[in-house]
C-alpha cells in the first residue's frame, strides 16, 4: 500500500491573526530576505491574493512574483502587503545589545 502525500502549503494554516504573527516574525528573525517575501507571499494568499492585489493597487501576478522565494519586492510593496495583510513590522533591539 502506497502513502500518499501532498506538498505541504503554509497558507492553509494561517488562519488567525496571532498565527500570521507568529509565521511574519518567525521569517523576520531568521533575517533571510527571500524567506520574509516568500512569508508575506504565504500569507498574502491565504488572505486572498486578489483581494491584497486590489487593496494595494498592484496586479495579481507582479505580487506573486514578488512574493515568491525567487522575487525581490520594492520596501514599498512590501509595506504595502503589510497594510493591506493588517500586520506592522515592528524594529526590537538585538538581543544583548544594550544602550549606554
């Protein structure tokens, strides 16, 4: 008997704020660009990408090009799927840095 399986999609498990939250900051703190555009892109298609296209007035697919592990997204597409997601990306002090 075979097992069948089925590629495994973040967006399906992305359906309440605080796991949005969760996901966005887990891709921030690993501080790969490409990992946080693909993140965002997760995220953006479980909240309906066409909706996020029309909210930000850009098109459908220049946002799933941009989102994807291989795109490269202006800081102003990104702050504006950010708006349109609901989310706000919030700067913390490193860890162990201290101000004098």
């Amino acid at each position: 008997m075979s097992v069948k399986t089925r590629p495994w999609d973040a967006a399906e498990h992305l359906g309440t704020d605080e796991a949005v939250a969760e996901y966005l900051s887990a891709a921030i703190e690993d501080g790969d660009p490409k990992l946080i555009a693909a993140a965002i892109g997760d995220i953006a298609r479980a909240r309906g990408m066409t909706r996020i296209a029309r909210e930000t007035g850009l098109s459908r697919e220049s946002l799933y090009r941009a989102l994807s592990e291989d795109g490269n997204p202006s800081f102003d597409t990104v702050m504006r799927v950010a708006k349109a997601l609901g989310v706000k990306l919030v700067a913390r002090p490193a860890g162990g840095a201290q101000a004098a």
